[in-house]
C-alpha cells in the first residue's frame, strides 16, 4: 500500500517542478544566452542554491550514504572531496566569469590560443562526461524510487529520466536554477532531519558504531579502507567537482565575478558541514539492519522501514531532489557543449540565435536518452562515477590548471594531458592489483597528465597567438548564437570582449 502513496507522491512532486519551472521561464527563452545560460545574470542566491543543489546529488544522497554504511565514517570522504572542489573553483577558477564562456570547451581552448583541435577534443570528452554524469544520476535515482514505490528498476530509471528531462526541455537553464534552488532547501531539511531522527533511533553516537568493523568507526573510516584509497576517494571528487561542465556553467552564468565567487564560498562552507550527514545515515541503517543486499538501497530501507510513513514522503522528496537537481544541471550543461561546440564541428558554423532554443531542447532529449541507456547498464553508483571522473574528468582537471595558471602551457601539451589522463585510467581500472592500491585510478591519473602537459609543452613552441587575440576568435563565433533574434531588437548592444 505504501508504495503506491511514494509513487503518488513521486508523480506530484514531478508535476509540480514542471509547472514550477515553466511559470518561472516563461519570459526567460529568447536567445541561447537565456535558454542555456539564464541571461548571465543569475544573482548569487540562486548560485548558491543551484550550486548546493548540484553538489548534493546522486553521490551523495545514494552513493555517500551507501559508502558509509559499507565503511562507516569513510562516508564523509565525498563531502570533504566536493568542499575542497568547490572552495578551489571560487578561489581559482571565478575571476573567468568576465571573459563571457559559454562552455567549458571555450575556456581550455583560450588556454591554447584557441586552438580549434584542442576544443573538439575537449568538447567530446565533456559531451562524454555529462552523459557519464547524467547516467549517474539516473542510475542512483532510479534505484531510489524503485526501492521506495516497488517498481521494477527500468520503470524507474525511466521515470526519473522523464522527471526532470521534462522541466528542462520546456525551460531551460532558468528553470533549472530556480527548481534547484528549490530542491536544495528541501533536501537539506530532509537530509538533515533523517540524520537526526535516525541517531534518536539507535541510540546516539554509541549506537551508531554498533555491528560495525572497527576500522569503519576510525577518523574517515581511514584503517577500514587504507589511507591512499581514502585520499583517492577524496581527490576524485574534488577533481570532479573542479572539471565538471555544470560546475562551470555557473561561473559562465553568474551575474558578476564577486557574486560567484561568495556564492562558491558560502556552498563549500555548506557542503563541508553537510559532509558527515550521508556518513550518519549509512551507518544507522547498518545498525537496523547490517544485511542489505546492495549498500546503495541503505537510503530508501531507512526511509520506507524506519521512518514513519509521513516522513518517509519528505525523504522521497529530498532524495528524489538531490538526484534530480544534479541531473537537469548536467543535462544543460551538455546541451550546451553540443549546441556551441559539437554543433560547429558538425557543420563548420554556429546555430543562429532562432534556432538555439529549438535546437536545444533536441539535442537535452537526445542527450537524457543517451544517459539513459548507459545508466541500464550499471548498478553501483560510486564505481561508475569514480571511473568516469578519472578517466575522463582527470585530463580536464589538469588542462584547466595548467591553461590557468601557466603561460607556456600550448595545444600539444593540452592533447598529451587529455590522452595520458585517459590512459593511465584505463591501465589502472583493467589491472585489479593497482585498482585495490590506489582505490581509484584519479592521483596516478592526475600525475602523469600534468607530466606529459609540462613536458610536451616545454619540447614545442609556444602559442603565438595572443590571450586578447583568441578571446576575439572565441567572441566573433558566439556573437552569433547570443544576438536577440527579433528585428526590433536589433539594436541591442553587442557583448564586449573583456570586461
């Protein structure tokens, strides 16, 4: 009986962020800037609350709680990991706001000169990612609300996939932020009242550690999981965090460089507090019950057998909201990489701004299908997105570091980062030996991506093409998706090239 009320509850919730998202969009979709970017004027409440949404997503609702209730206190590691990432985006990575990118592909690309191979490459790779994270986000909410609404698991994937591809299609970027934003409080409530509750439950702290290992109950679960693999767990998700599509729409979004940066500051300050919250869940639900089948349903078993039917709605709520807030940022992120960069690549020109919105919403009903099918094909949440990040994200991470900071950095140490990343990640997921050393393959990853960047750099000539000189090639070709398309607009002031 219950799970036909959290199914209901489930179709409401849906029904209700659609018409949210499409009321609150409704004026907000005239040019690619609007649809894609919300008119780069998002003001920092609505960062942040887009920003918290993002972070607390599938990871952290289905993949951190499941963590730690299989290693206890090793759950927080994906907080404190994601906290380290978003505090070095704002202190890094916010000041790119005033060069006006759309994509994260424009970004690395001005790094290099504007080197045209390098942003195709690198426009595959994050198109690649934001599937990889969309699927992510299927596949955890998806095993959520089949647990919960006693639906088989395609149905449910499938389900989520509608959720939140609907409201994205028919809004865009200003239905996402502002459905976020909304998601955030609610998870958060949720998140927070379900650790609480469930420490009454067991009895305290004390009853927390009960039936656990003891390694599980050390500092960070460190002498459960080994020290390097602990670290690996933490870097992979900063990494993540730091080279994520959707982590930078918000930079590109923001309605100033100050505004991003606090708003970055005051989500990492959040997500370092909300860090231990997964960790509490999963480890109470061992204590009720230290037998489930699959760690990653710890969340649901404690929400639909624990928890009173009432509250278990809420938590429906949260856990459907971290997953799917995650989800419509991804989805815009790599509707965006497609539309400004595959796009071009295909055709050797950008759409026209008539065409954007219309394109657009093709290519997020293309890309959810995608995610879709790949999320069909997995079932551990934590697996999944540590290999994708680290093999895919790594080579981005190192890019976006070296383009920032280092001058000399040229188009063939850019390529030689991105295939010595996916490599070495490769080598290591196929050899078990070094997958148990290191936990994940991220640091050796990382490693031998910024050698090979530095060294290949150092053995080639340097770019002669200046930073003012490959904004202005970057500038001229977005111009023409960012033009209001209405003859009476026609006067509008054209975006500057720096500012």
């Amino acid at each position: 009986m219950n799970s036909h009320i959290f199914l209901s509850a489930f179709i409401i919730y849906i029904a209700v962020m659609i018409l949210f998202g499409w009321y609150i969009s409704r004026h907000k979709r005239g040019n690619g800037d609007d649809f894609l970017l919300g008119g780069r004027s998002v003001p920092l409440f609505l960062t942040v609350g887009t920003t918290v949404a993002t972070m607390v997503g599938t990871g952290s609702s289905m993949g951190a709680v499941g963590f730690g209730y299989a290693n206890g206190w090793a759950g927080a590691l994906y907080g404190i990991g994601g906290a380290i990432g978003v505090l070095l985006l704002a202190v890094c990575f916010a000041p790119i706001r005033k060069f006006r990118f759309m994509t994260m592909s424009e970004e690395l690309a001005y790094y290099v000169g504007a080197n045209r191979l390098v942003r195709n490459i690198v426009a595959l790779l994050i198109y690649i990612a934001c599937i990889g994270w969309l699927g992510a986000h299927i596949l955890g909410g998806g095993l959520y609300l089949s647990w919960m609404a006693g639906i088989d698991l395609t149905t449910a994937r499938i389900l989520v996939a509608l959720g939140f591809g609907i409201y994205c299609v028919i809004g865009g970027y200003f239905a996402v932020i502002w459905t976020d934003t909304i998601q955030a409080v609610v998870l958060f409530a949720g998140f927070i009242l379900m650790a609480v509750l469930a420490l009454v439950e067991v009895g305290g702290f004390s009853g927390l550690t009960t039936g656990m290992e003891t390694g599980a109950t050390s500092f960070l679960g460190i002498d459960q999981i080994g020290a390097l693999p602990a670290l690996s767990l933490a870097a992979v998700i900063a990494i993540g965090v730091l080279a994520t599509p959707s982590f930078r729409q918000r930079i590109y979004s923001g309605e100033s460089v100050g505004s991003v940066r606090r708003s970055f500051l005051i989500t990492g300050v959040l997500y370092m507090g909300f860090s231990i919250i997964p960790a509490i869940i999963g480890m109470a639900t061992h204590a009720f019950n230290p037998g489930l089948e699959n760690s990653n349903y710890a969340f649901p078993f404690l929400a639909t057998e624990i928890m009173p039917l009432g509250l278990g709605l809420l938590l429906l709520v949260a856990g459907l909201s971290a997953t799917m807030s995650s989800a419509s940022s991804d989805a815009i992120a790599g509707v965006s990489t497609l539309i400004r960069d595959l796009y071009v690549l295909a055709t050797g020109r950008t759409p026209s701004a008539r065409n954007v919105v219309r394109f657009s919403r093709i290519a997020l009903v293309v890309t959810i299908g995608l995610a879709l099918l790949f999320a069909l094909a997995s079932d551990n949440v934590i697996t999944y997105i540590t290999r994708m990040i680290s093999t895919i994200l790594s080579g981005l991470f190192v890019s976006a570091m070296l383009g920032r900071f280092w001058p000399r950095y040229n188009w063939q140490g850019a390529i030689a980062t991105l295939i010595c990343a996916s490599v070495t990640s490769l080598m290591i997921i196929a050899n078990s030996d070094w997958t148990a050393f290191w936990g994940n393959p991220s640091i050796p990853a990382v490693l031998i991506a910024l050698v090979a960047g530095v060294v290949v750099s150092l053995m080639t000539p340097a770019s002669r093409v200046t930073s003012a000189q490959a904004l202005a090639i970057l500038d001229q070709e977005r111009q023409r998706m960012e033009q209001v398309p209405e003859p009476t607009l026609a006067n509008t002031e054209a975006p500057t090239t720096l500012r």
